[in-house]
C-alpha cells in the first residue's frame, strides 16, 4: 500500500465523517458521536492508518515527515472524540501536587505558560496547535487577551467554534485552519506565541518555530511546551527505539526530537532564548505526582466518568464497551481500533516517561529581538 491510501484531510471529508455532530451545541457523549460517524469513513479511516504504520514503506522517518500533514489529521479526526471524553478540553499533560485535581492542574499549567509569554488583557495573541480550545479560552479568562488559535484539522475547529459560542467568546477568540509550516497570517502580527504539545507534530522544529518567529511582533515573547526525546534516549537501544516509536504511532507524530534538537531549532529561528527547562523533573511544593500517574497502572480516580475513563482500569472498560458498541452496529467497525492506538500511546508515554527518555513538558520560552 502506497502512503497516499490514507484518506485526504479536506474540509468535506471532515464534514462527511463527522456529520451533525458538528453542529451540536451541547456536549454530545461519546456515544452519541460514535452513532453519528460516516461508519464507512471512520472503518477507512482507522484501518489506513494502521495500515500506514504497518506497512515498512511508510514506517521510515521520511515518508512519515513528508506526510506529516494528512498523517496528524487522520489521527485527530480519530481521537479527538476519545479525548474529550476522557481528558477534558486540553489536551496536555500537567504536573500534578497532592490535592489537586485533573482541572486544577491543567490550568496551573497553562497559567504558567501564559505568564511566561507575558500576556496582558487586550494583546493579541496566537495558539499554534490550538486543538479544541481549551488552553485558549482558559488564556482569555486568565488575561483578558485576544486569542487566535491555529489548527489545521476541521473537525477540532468546528469543535472549538461550538465551545466558543457555549463560552461566549466569540469576541475574544477566532479559530482558523492553516499548516504552522506555513501561517496564514502577516509578518509582525502577534504580540505573543504559544504552543502547548502541539510542535511536535511538525516535520522539522525549525521550521514551525520559524514561523512563530515571523508572526510576532519584535520584542514579543514565544513559550512552548515541547514533547521531546531527553538526553537519556540511546537511538542503539532497541526499547528506546521501540516506545520512541509507539509513542510516534499512539500520539500521530511523525517523528519525535531531542530536546538539544528543539533548543537549537528555538535559537536558529532567532529567539533569544530567556528560560530552558524540562519542567517534567523540576520539583515544587507538594509536587509528587508524576506527569503520566492517571494514565498508569493502579491509578484510579473516582471523580467522575472523566476520572475513570483516563485511568487504566478505565481505558480497559472502555475497549470492552466499545467492542460491544461495535458489535451492536452503535459504533462503526474499527473504533476498537482506535481505543488500541491510544492504548498504545498511554502505555510508551508511562514507560518512556518511567525511564526518563521523553517528556512532554519541555519549556522554552524566548524573544524575538526588538532591532
Ligand atoms: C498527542 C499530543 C501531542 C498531545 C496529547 C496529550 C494527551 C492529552 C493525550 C496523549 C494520550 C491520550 C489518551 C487519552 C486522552 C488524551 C491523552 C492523554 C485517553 C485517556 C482518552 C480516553 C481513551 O479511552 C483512552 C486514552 C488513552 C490515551
């Protein structure tokens, strides 16, 4: 199977495969959304991108980077429903201390990335990455800021649309579609960039770091969370190769980079580079729980479906359930397969992050000069 089997990610196939669910306003279950897929879409789409990953022509790091395109796309129009369901509205990970929850810590996180590209009420601000928005409304209510959020998959800017209008902030905020490779936007337009796990789907740093480069205004600030391969990955170590890879396959990146890759890509675009660090091992108060706990064995949290449907235990119960769904004709064939990659991706992020060769929290924060 040539590369081009996986189904291109045009506005009408997002429309196709989607269906009405685009144009609920209220928060559909997931499985009200599974009912409503294009069964047939959803079949294609899952089985040409397993075939993808399996098929040796393609599971080379150059024909993953070139399609890198229709290769995230695909897995979004997966996974976001999965998601949502069992993460919330942002889709990150966040450092955890004792007595807080899910919620809380997942807006400490962004406040601290908001704060770090110093975002003040009335600024005009760009998401790269923006998934459904969730960071991007929690930027409005923290700052008061204007904020633009790019992202090249239909479905989650539908989705993001539909949260907009529920929020009422549609005045604050605009979703757009375009590739970070190549903004739609002017030179000098921003007065603040972020991205919170999202870079790491472009095929080389540089060039998507460039690009936030070009679309700030001089003397504004650039803050990422970076997923990245720490100095501990051995590309010789055949269990490193391994979960760098599942992760890749899991998560729908094309291919994972070190963190001296991504500094370097931060400098080359020409930031002057103010804070580097790889928050998943800084220690504050309180903090002891690890980044990857919910998604691990034992963990299980009782604070809702959400709670459970994260943990481990919950993750099996939802491939159960959703086996069943399928067999009954609820859910189209193939979303077992879904629940597989993202079993996938759940299980190589604990284990790399256990043995410390990846994190998902690689803070960057720069400049671009004033002259
Ligand atoms: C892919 C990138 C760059 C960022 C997303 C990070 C995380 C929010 C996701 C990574 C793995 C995901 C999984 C789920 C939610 C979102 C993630 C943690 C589930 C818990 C959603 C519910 C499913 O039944 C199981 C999923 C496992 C993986």
């Amino acid at each position: 199977m040539s590369s081009s089997a996986l189904l291109e990610p045009t506005p009408e196939l997002s429309k196709a495969l989607h269906q009405d669910v685009v144009e609920d306003q209220s928060s559909s279950s997931i499985i009200n959304r599974l009912k409503s897929k294009n069964k047939e879409l959803q079949t294609q789409s899952i089985n040409t991108y397993k075939q993808f990953w399996e098929d040796s022509e393609n599971n080379n790091e150059e024909s993953r980077t070139t399609m890198y395109k229709t290769l995230t796309n695909t897995y979004y129009n997966l996974a976001t429903d999965f998601y949502e369901y069992g993460w919330g509205e942002s889709f990150h990970f966040s450092r955890r201390s004792v007595g807080e929850t899910h919620r809380e810590s997942t807006r400490r996180h962004e406040h601290l990335l908001f704060s770090s590209a110093q975002i003040k009420a009335g600024m005009k601000v760009l998401d790269v990455g923006c998934g459904v928005g969730g960071p991007a409304r929690e930027c409005i209510r923290f700052t008061g800021a204007h904020v633009t959020g790019l992202n090249n998959n239909d479905y989650q800017i539908q989705r993001a649309n539909i949260y907009a209008a529920k929020y009422k902030q549609q005045d604050y905020s605009t979703f757009v579609k375009g590739d970070f490779m190549d903004m739609p936007f002017a030179d000098n337009s921003f007065d603040a960039v972020y991205a919170i796990e999202a870079t790491c789907h472009a095929p080389v740093l540089k060039g998507v770091y460039s690009q936030m480069y070009r679309v700030l205004k001089p003397g504004g600030y650039f803050a990422i969370y970076e997923w990245c391969l720490t100095d501990k990955f051995d590309a010789t170590n055949e269990l490193h190769r391994k979960l760098a890879l599942d992760i890749e396959h899991g998560d729908g990146i094309a291919k994972l980079f070190g963190t001296d890759v991504a500094l370097q890509a931060a400098k080359d675009a020409g930031f002057e580079i103010e804070v580097v660090s790889d928050i998943a091992h800084e220690t504050t108060v309180g903090n002891e729980i690890p980044w990857y706990s919910y998604l691990d064995v034992g963990m299980i949290d009782f604070s809702g479906i959400q709670g459970f449907a994260r943990s481990h235990i919950g993750r099996k119960f939802t491939s159960n359930a959703v086996k069943v769904l399928e067999k009954v004709g609820i859910a189209p064939e193939g979303t077992v397969k879904v629940q597989d990659v993202l079993t996938t991706a759940a299980d190589s992020l604990v284990a790399g992050a256990k043995i410390e060769i990846f994190t998902p929290m690689y803070l960057i924060v720069g400049r671009k000069p004033l002259n």
